[in-house]
C-alpha cells in the first residue's frame, strides 16, 4: 500500500512538472517546474529502492542543472514570455501531436502485451543500495568510470570555448597580437 | 492474497509512467520555440529513459541498471553544460533564442 502512495504521487509531481515545462509561457517557470518534475522522478527512484540514484538525482538534476538553465536564463535575458501561440512552421503542432500520439500507442503496445521482462514480482537487492552500485561502479565498470572524467573535461573546455568571446582584432597577425599593436 | 497484490503494484506501472513522461518531453521538443524550453524537454526524455533502467533493474533484480543511470547522469551533465555553451553563442550572435532565428541552413 504504502508503494502505491509514492507511486501515485510520484507520478503526478513528474507528469504534472512535464505538463508545466511543455505548456508555460514563461523559460524560468518552465524550470521551477522542470525542478518540479525531476523530483518527482526521484520519488519514483525511492520506491524502486534506488535510493543512490534519488540522492544524486536531487542534488545533479534539481540542484547543478537546473540552476544552470536557470543561470542562463538570466544571463541572456529571456526573461520575457514567449507566445506559444504562434505557430513557428505552418501544421508543426498538429504534425508533432500525431507524432507523439503515434509513439505513444506504439509504447503502450510494446510494454501491455510484454510480460516477459524476467520475473513481474519485485526483487528485493542484498545489502545497501549504496553499496551494491558502488561494488558495480568501480569493479565491472571501473574503466567506464575514470573515462566519463575524461568526458567531463572535455565537456568544460568545450563550454569555455563556445562561450568565450570572439578576439576583438581577428585580422591582426600573430606578431601583431604579440606586440599589441592596435 | 488480493491484499497482497493491492500492496505491492506491477512494476510496469512504472513503465507506463515512464512512457508518459518521455512523449511529454516529445512533444514539448518538437513544438515550442524556445531553443532553452527544448533543452529542458530534452532533459524530461533522458529521466523518462532513466526511469526506466531503474524500472528493468528492479524487475531483473540486476543493479548493473542502476550504474548504467550513473554514467547517464554524468554524460548529461556534460551535454547540458555544452548545450548550454552553444545557446550562449547564439545568443550572442542572433540575439534572440528561438529556433526559427537559426535558420541559415534553410534551403
């Protein structure tokens, strides 16, 4: 009984935040309900006993992103509403209504006539959560482990580059440059 | 024995859940114009896919689902911090975030 509850409201803070990310207005609600949303994902980690995941999806997600997005909402300036009802291409919501109603009978398709998933009854882990990942992480995906570092710099260096401004004399020569020239 | 099954709900409601979410973040990407609200759209699809690792770990009793949502935590990570670098850029050369505005490849 008590799965259900977080279930069932789970559900509803993550559709809900969905719903609210897709239908508002305005970039910075769209994020307060993004937040809304990625927490109510982490519930659903919780009453699957992912209690790591939860953890991380609360501080990553609702914490380091979304202050991101939000960052970058301020720092551009977008915080004036957009109007969702101009159409930017001629028939793209109906055309993308279709699409997603189409993927959508295909999905519930798949898993309602699926039962085969290897066991419907929920198993219970041994030992902590915690502990299993871990033991998981740094043994069998160890390797996996140290390159995601690598991607992570990459990613920083990456955003430093697009974000840095162009130089301001892009005709001057190398000597130029060294020898501050105007 | 119905009491039990009331207890303890199929784990592919999770599923379903999940679905749910993942054509929600759909459409949101393929209908708003705001290139930031995409991105959050597209952050919506990639917790829909988590959950569902999560669900299939559960199911299998196999926490190798759970370490494969680590590392797409952390690959995400790294794609909004670059997805965030390039809407800087565009900004900073349109002055507007809409997708429309990027349009020079138009045909």
């Amino acid at each position: 009984m008590g799965e259900w509850i977080v279930l069932v409201l789970g559900a509803a803070f993550a559709l809900l935040g969905g719903l609210g990310v897709i239908l508002l207005r305005h970039p910075v609600h769209a994020a307060l309900m993004l937040v809304q949303s990625l927490f109510g994902v982490a519930m659903l980690f919780v009453a699957q006993q992912a209690h790591f995941l939860a953890a991380v999806q609360v501080i990553v997600y609702a914490g380091a992103v979304v202050v991101l997005f939000l960052f970058v909402i301020m720092l551009i300036g977008v915080d004036r509403a957009e109007d969702i009802r101009v159409e930017p291409l001629k028939g793209q919501r109906p055309l993308a209504l279709f699409v997603a109603a189409l993927g959508l009978v295909e999905l519930i398709a798949i898993v309602a006539m699926q039962n085969d998933f290897g066991g419907v009854l929920p198993k219970t882990f041994e030992g902590t959560n915690v502990e299993q990942v871990s033991a998981m992480v740094f043994s069998d995906y160890l390797y996996a482990f140290e390159i995601t570092s690598i991607l992570l710099v990459v990613a920083v260096v990456g955003a430093v580059v697009l974000a840095r401004r162009a130089p301001r004399h892009i005709d001057q020569t190398v000597d130029q440059q060294i020898d501050g020239a105007p | 024995m119905h009491l039990v099954a009331v207890a303890n709900p199929n784990p592919k409601a999770y599923l379903f859940v999940a679905m749910a979410l993942f054509v929600l973040g759909a459409v949101g990407l393929l209908s708003r114009r705001n290139v930031i609200v995409m991105f959050m759209c597209v952050e919506l699809m990639l917790n829909a896919a988590n959950l569902t690792f999560v669900t299939f770990a559960r199911m299998m009793g196999d926490i190798r689902g759970q370490a494969i949502v680590f590392f797409t935590m952390v690959v995400a990570a790294a794609e909004v911090v670059v997805g965030l670098g390039i809407i800087v850029s565009i900004y900073r050369r349109r002055k507007a975030v809409t997708a429309e505005e990027a349009s020079l490849l138009k045909g």
